[in-house]
C-alpha cells in the first residue's frame, strides 16, 4: 500500500499481524471516530478469526475518540448497513469480504448505511495521517453496548421489501451455499420465511472458509450447481465471505454472473413499475443497455466499486443498481449491494413468471464473456495499464483502469484490483471466436509487461 492510501475499492483491507498490527487498528478507529464525533456507532464483524480483536480494538478507539459503540457482534454486511441506516449515526463492518482468510478490513458506513463517499475516506485517511485525531479525557470516553436486534431486524426488512405472498405460493425449491460466511446466519431463515423448500451447503461459519473458499464464482460453485441437479431445486445461490454479494445458478446447474442476474432484475422491476435509472459499473454486460433501451430506461455506469454505485443511485434516486460479481442494490430496503436481497428479488421474479430460471434467461441477449486475473506488485499495475493504453489505436475509457472498445458489441476492461495485489481482465463479445481472439491478445499484452517487470 502506499503511504498516503489506506481505502481501496470496498474499505481498507490487509493482513493482520502482517501489513498492520493493532496500534494500526486502534488509531483508525480514533481516527474514525474522529470523523463521526461524539455519535452512536455501530460495530459488527464476520466470521474471521481476527475479526473479533479488531472489531474490539477499533471500539476502543471509536470510544476514546468520544463516541458510544453498540456492538452487533457478527452479522452480515447489509444487515449492519441496515441497521445503521435505521438506527444510528454511523456503522464499521470488519470484513475483507471474499479475499482469502488471512486478510481482514475495515468498511465505514454513513447514518444513510451507505460506505462514505470517496471525498469522505480522504478525510478519514488525513486525520490518520496528521494523527488530527481526538483522544478524550476519562471522564469523556463513550460506553459501549450490544444491539443483538440486527439479524431479526434485516431478515424482517429483506421479506417486507418483496411480494412474499407471490413466492409462498410458488413453493420454491432452492440450495444455498453460505460459502462459510455470514449470511449462513440469515439466508436460509429468509427463504423459510418465503416458503421455500431450503437446502443448504456450507452453512457453518468457518473463518478459514474450508468450504470453497469466500468468492463465489461459476468454478468455486460446482458443488452448488451439482446439488441443483440432484435435488430436483428450482435456483441455487452462493454467496461471500460478508454476504453481500450472491451469484446464481439456474435448475439446469449452470452457475452465471450478476450481469445476467442483474439484468434479470432489472427487468422484472421496470415491468412492475420500477422506471427510475438502473445503475451498475463499467465492468458489466452490454446486456443491461439493450434490454433498458426496450422501456426507455436510463443506464448509467461508474467506477467499479459497490460505493460509487451506491453513491449514484443516491444522487439519481435510482431504486436499483448491480454489479458483475454479484452485487445486487435495492434502495427501497438500503441501497447497498446485498445477497440476501438480490435472492429474494429473485424469488419474486420466478414467483411472478410459469417460466424456469434457464428460460427467464434465455431471453437475454446472447453475449459470452471471459475473466482472468494476474498476480502483479502493486506498485507496477498503473505503469502496465499505461503501458497497454499507448500501445493499442482503439477507442479506450479510462475512468477506471483501461476500457477497450473492439467493436460495437465487444469491449476488454484492464485493471487493477482495488483490495488484492493483481490486474483483473474481463472482456465480452457477442462472437466467441472475437472473444477468445481479444482475451489473447489482453493476456499476451498484461503477460509480457509483467515479466518485463521479472526478468
């Protein structure tokens, strides 16, 4: 990390022991709570093993800094930004989401239960940075507390926010797989509640995420996608390490990114009256542009980040905004990602529809898509970004990493992860062949500059 950014895409993320220690976590925590001033701030953490030390050492920081702490204790993301929205002046999550378990991090979550701004992580940063923080007296340090409310509390908002009669009465049958996470603690009780038929796979919290790992992807998934088919199941979902992202597989077993889930909601909700913008990032389908476009619905795109998509869903009013990987934003429950919400829309959509999931999808646009990654320092992905964009004549974006527009309906995105020392490649086409071609000529472009960098 450099010396003067601690925030990446989603929060600060490290290893603790490693990269920091607890000094590090107490003075972000005075530094947070400096920020806040004097409220009532909300702390919960997820199933890491370091995650209870840190949530305790950032609660005496928040706490010298003058602030009360409630302590959710462990709970999903979306549920403590749920809470926080309702409830209290600010939140902190301690989660590294869906990177390996040796990581951990720290989100800062708004009275809105949104991640502050951008603009507001740099004030946070120069506080830490300055050591502008505020240390109390005795007599003015914050108490702390528990609220053990927040799982009740975002289950019963989760069914409130759908037409849970609709769902009950298509008696669903779906397999979840918590991944080991925390929405172990959640999703299952919220498709019981909708009346499904629920079938769960790793549903123990297991810090080490013994399971599959804390991603869910189509590769880490199989073993959901197998019990789909074995079980006669009408949907399958994984989710990460925090909950806040879920990725689908249809009844046929076949495991696919939040684009075409998104899409799928997105529809379903214009064609329910839902016709403020949908939102998502850069990194996703062209397939949201074409089917909007049927309605005359506005896209807009951001940065790839469930922030700046939330953050523009609040300056648009938009009801809903999704991202690639599985990050599903509906503003009428709180306008953060969360996979608990995106399954139960997604419930409602196949409640809503005599069709299966596979044919829900197979009236999407036909587009195939392709995504690697590639172990890079730190320090050198901006300079091979730089290097790939002087080196190529196409029509290039560049407001987060590098956008290549092949053609019409083909597009590679080349950048650096926000959280893990890697570039990430996506890249769609609706040819397979010009896919395959494009996702060679990238790899061969990020492959060469990195050993450039080795030899």
């Amino acid at each position: 990390m450099t010396n003067n950014k601690l925030f990446g895409t989603n929060g600060i993320r490290f290893i603790p022991g490693q990269q920091y220690g607890l000094d590090f976590i107490v003075n972000m925590g005075l530094s947070i709570g400096t920020f806040f001033d004097n409220s009532n701030i909300i702390v919960g953490f997820d199933g890491r093993h370091s995650s209870p030390s840190i949530s305790r050492a950032i609660s005496a920081g928040l706490m010298e800094s003058g602030n009360n702490v409630v302590s959710a204790n462990m709970v999903p993301t979306p549920g403590l930004q749920l809470i926080t929205k309702n409830s209290y002046d600010g939140g902190v999550m301690i989660t590294a989401s869906h990177n390996p378990s040796e990581y951990n991090g720290i989100k800062v979550v708004s009275s809105n239960g949104i991640e502050v701004s951008r603009s507001e992580e740099n004030i946070i940063e120069d506080i830490y940075f300055q050591k502008k923080y505020i240390r109390q007296n005795w007599e003015n340090v914050g108490s702390i507390s528990s609220d053990n409310s927040v799982i009740a509390n975002y289950v019963n908002s989760v069914i409130q926010n759908v037409d849970s009669l609709s769902i009950k009465k298509r008696k669903l049958k779906i397999v979840i797989d918590s991944g080991n996470g925390t929405q172990a603690l959640s999703a299952p009780l919220i498709s019981e509640s909708l009346g499904c038929d629920v079938i769960t796979v790793n549903n123990h919290i297991d810090g080490n995420f013994s399971g599959r790992g804390g991603e869910p992807t189509p590769d880490t998934l199989k073993f959901l996608s197998q019990s789909v088919v074995e079980n006669n199941a009408d949907i399958g979902v994984g989710y990460d390490g925090d909950g806040d992202r879920s990725i689908f597989c249809d009844e046929k077993g076949i495991v696919f990114w939040g684009d075409k889930s998104g899409t799928l909601v997105a529809e379903h909700l214009i064609k329910n009256g839902v016709n403020s913008p949908i939102v998502t990032t850069i990194a996703t389908s062209l397939i949201i542009e074409k089917v909007a476009s049927k309605y005359d619905i506005d896209v807009h795109r951001t940065k790839v980040g469930s922030v700046d998509v939330s953050h523009k869903m609040l300056e648009l009013n938009s009801k809903f905004g999704f991202e690639e990987n599985g990050g599903c934003l509906y503003s009428p429950h709180v306008a953060v990602r969360d996979g608990a919400m995106g399954t139960a829309l997604m419930l409602e959509l196949l409640s809503f529809s005599k069709n299966t999931l596979s044919e829900n999808l197979s009236t999407l646009p036909k587009f195939y898509q392709s995504k690697t990654k590639f172990s890079c320092p730190i320090d050198s992905r901006e300079s091979i970004i730089h290097d790939i964009a002087s080196s190529i004549s196409e029509e290039t974006d560049q407001t987060d990493g590098l956008k290549i527009h092949w053609s019409e309906n083909s597009w590679s995105l080349i950048r650096p992860s926000g959280t893990e020392p890697i570039i990430r490649l996506f890249s769609e086409s609706d040819s397979q062949s010009h896919l395959d071609l494009v996702m060679e000529k990238c790899s061969k472009l990020v492959t060469d500059l990195i050993n450039d960098l080795n030899s």
